[in-house]
C-alpha cells in the first residue's frame, strides 16, 4: 500500500463546524491520517515518497459514515416475522437465535460488515446480546470478522438476565445471571478494548433493554463500565409496548427508571428513543446521553418515528443506526441519510431536516455519540483518514448540481473508494479484503443450519 493516497479534483464535504464544502479540491492521506485538504491540486510529496493519486472528477467525498446500532447476528435471519410488532417478531425469532453459535455469528458478521461498507460505512457500533450456553465466544468472533474486512468497531457486550419466569420478555433459556454478565463484560474489556485514539476496536457495557434485563444487573452494569472507562449503551423508548411494561413493572415510564438506576449520561447512548417526551427530551439534553437513530428498523417494525429535529434542538447527540439486519434487511448504512430525512420531514414537514443534517447524523453525529469526534466524522487534517468517495456522475445522480443532495435525496450512490484507517476496503464498488461470493455463500449455510436446528 502507498504511504500517501492523494484523492483529487473531487468535491469534498467536510462536515467539520463550519459545514466547509469545496467544489473541486484534494485530500491527501499519509499512512491512516488525513495530511491536508483543500482547493485545487495537492501539494507535491517529499521526494521519495510513494504515491497513489485518484483522479475523482464528478465524485463526492464525505467522512466515512458511522452506524451507532447494530445485531449482525441477525443477517441470518432476515425475511422472518414479516408483519409483526416489536415484542411479536422477538418471540418468534427467539428460538431461532437460541442456536446460533461462534460459526454463524461470525457468518453473519461478515455478511452484516459486507453490507456496511459497501454502503460507505467505515465504523459501527454493534449490539451482541444473546450469548446461548455452549455457544462459545461469540464476541471475539464478530471482533475477528470486524479486523478482517477493515471495519472499525465498538463491540457491544450485551446481556439479558430476566426471562419470562421474572416478567421478562425473553424466553429463560436465553438469559444469563448476573455474575456471568459481570465476568465476561470484564474480560472482554481486559482483553479486547483499544482506547487509543487510532483504535479499531473498542467494547462497550451494554444490558439490553428495560423488558430483557434486571435492575440489579443495569446498576452493577452502568457501575462497571464506569469503573472500567468504557461506555454504555442500550435500547430505550422504542415501543409504546415498552412503556406499558414499564409502568408495570416499576411505575415509571422507560426514561425515568433508566434515569433512576443510572442510565442517563455523556458515555451512554440509546437506540431508538421514539417515544420520549419533552420532559425525556430535556433530560437527555441536561445529562449529555445521545440516541442512536434506526428510522428504517422503526418504520419497519412499525414503531414510530423519533422525535429528531426537537433532539437536535436540545442539543442531544444523534447518530444514526442500521438497527439488527433481520428488522432493517437492507443491511446498509448509507440508505439511512435519505430515511432519517424523509421521516423527519413526514412527521414534521420539509423543513424538518435538511440533507446537510442528514448527512451530519451519520458521520460527525455518530462519531460524537460514541465519543469519537476529535479523530472520526469529518475530513480535516489530523482526523483519521476513514473516507467515501462517491460516484455521482451517473446516470441518477449527475444532473443534480447539489452533490450532497445527490447523495442524500437520490438512490444510494455506488462507491469509487471506501477507506477505513487508511486502508482501501471497497474500490470501484468492490470489496478488496474478501471473497463477497464467498461470505455471501457461508451466510447462506450457516442460515440453514440454524433453520435446521429447530
């Protein structure tokens, strides 16, 4: 690989403070960082330096984007409980997942990261919580499908420790007990998590949500990623079914007891949050805890729409989510810039959300809720060189004039170049770190087998 990449005669869309967008510029990058951005030609390189330069005329680049939610386990699973509600498609897709495994979650971790970068995303952020006894290590699994393909990650360790018998919603085959949960969330930490500033893994404490896991285990769990410097995620006011269980379970709506038990901060983010209210918006503001918007997954599972533009308003950290492949089959990332607008604007009118804003929400947005934005969101020197270079000159996009409205407002864009730590990882629309037939195959099989099982 070049030491120096040099992308030129491109537009470039920042996506720094000032929104900076240059019509027709460079970006130079030097081993995984961003050397210099600007208009017009790139600075010559000191002699002897080897140089890849990419002719990108009619192309668009912008930070790579960052997903903020994710289950790749569910590739496997996509198509299923077509219909349903929330709480209606988990009880059917529960015993499916009772059978998955190190082989099948790291199949559908290849097929989920697959999707991903060929959609221009280049870091996420995914929820592993159902571990089935005698399944293996399961994170490690989706962690070496991750280092493999060049995706950048935030492992979710999850858990859920309340079935059925306790008022859960899971089945109790599926759950854990606390000391487990602990322990392994510890060591997968110990021996997993990268705090440096180039770092391509990171782990995350994560319970899954307020019908799958105690009280008990969201204290000792917000308590021990604290204790660790690790952040908190999980999922939040996504159903009015939620609600409702949250009422009777504790007499509180979701925000209020994971306010409670110590779930709201600057190192925790939700996903979803479609039904907060004002109060649940100004809390989360007050507190610093950013949401991971899934508008695809909601309208999916017909959920709801969140309340986006007054979180924006606040001031709450938005970022965007694929959501599990199995309620959002489209896998990508990138389709989510047009949905998160649209919704807004559906819910709010056309001025709810702009394609900047859009765009926003799934780089620099993401990057700051899962406290990345001093190296990830945005092309500036110094950043780490995670970019897409998007074709835009073809026949759907290049009679729009406003490339980011191409982007944002048209069909998904095909990719020239997809980098991640400075690693091409997609080129001409291409994966360049595997066999995509082949893991499209192993997804395949280890889909079956998992059907088999039942």
């Amino acid at each position: 690989m070049a030491a120096r990449i040099v992308i030129e005669n491109v537009t470039i869309a920042t996506v720094d403070t000032a929104d900076t967008e240059i019509p027709s510029g460079h970006v130079v990058i030097e081993r995984n960082r961003i050397a210099a951005v600007g208009p017009g030609a790139a600075p010559a390189p000191s002699p002897g330096t080897a140089e890849r330069r990419v002719n990108a005329t009619g192309h668009l680049v912008t930070p790579g984007l960052v997903n903020t939610h994710h289950h790749f386990f569910q590739w496997l699973t996509r198509g299923l409980a077509q219909d349903a509600i929330l709480f209606d498609w988990l009880t059917t897709l529960y015993p499916i997942w009772s059978h998955i495994d190190e082989d099948s979650v790291y199949a559908g971790a290849r097929g989920s990261i697959t999707s991903l970068l060929l959609s221009g995303c280049t870091t996420a952020s995914d929820h592993q919580y159902l571990f089935p006894r005698d399944g293996g290590d399961l994170l490690s699994a989706e962690i070496r499908a991750a280092r493999e393909l060049g995706l950048r990650l935030h492992a979710s360790r999850g858990s859920m420790d309340r079935g059925q018998s306790d008022g859960g919603l899971p089945p109790d085959f599926a759950v854990e007990d606390i000391d487990t949960v602990l322990a392994a969330s510890t060591r997968a930490v110990e021996v997993h998590h990268d705090p440096s500033p180039d770092s391509m893994v990171r782990i995350v404490i994560a319970p899954c949500s307020p019908f799958t896991v105690t009280t008990d285990l969201l204290r000792e769990s917000a308590s021990l990623g604290r204790s660790l410097g690790v952040r908190l995620h999980t999922h939040g006011s996504e159903t009015v079914e939620e609600e409702e269980h949250c009422f009777e379970q504790f007499g509180m709506r979701p925000t209020e007891y994971l306010d409670s038990v110590g779930w709201l901060g600057a190192d925790v983010w939700m996903a979803h949050c479609i039904h907060l209210s004002d109060g649940d918006i100004a809390r989360f503001a007050a507190t610093g805890t950013g949401v991971a918007h899934c508008p695809s997954s909601n309208a999916r599972l017909g959920a709801g729409i969140a309340r986006v533009p007054e979180m924006l308003s606040a001031g709450i950290r938005v970022g965007l989510g694929v959501d599990g492949a199995a309620s959002n089959e489209n896998g990508g990332l990138g389709t989510e810039l047009r949905a998160a607008m649209l919704f807004a604007r559906a819910r709010s009118g056309p001025t709810a959300m702009t394609v900047r804003q859009a765009l926003r929400l799934g780089t620099m947005g993401g990057a700051e809720v899962l406290g990345r934005a001093d190296d990830l969101g945005s092309v500036e020197v110094g950043k780490l060189a995670d970019l897409a270079v998007w074709k835009v000159d073809g026949v759907e996009h290049s009679n729009i004039d406003d490339k980011v409205a191409a982007l944002v407002m048209g069909a998904l864009p095909p990719l020239a170049m997809l980098l991640a730590d400075g690693r091409v990882v997609i080129e001409d629309g291409q994966l360049q770190t595997a066999d995509a037939e082949l893991i499209s195959r192993e997804a395949t099989t280890q889909a079956r087998r998992l059907f088999e099982s039942q």
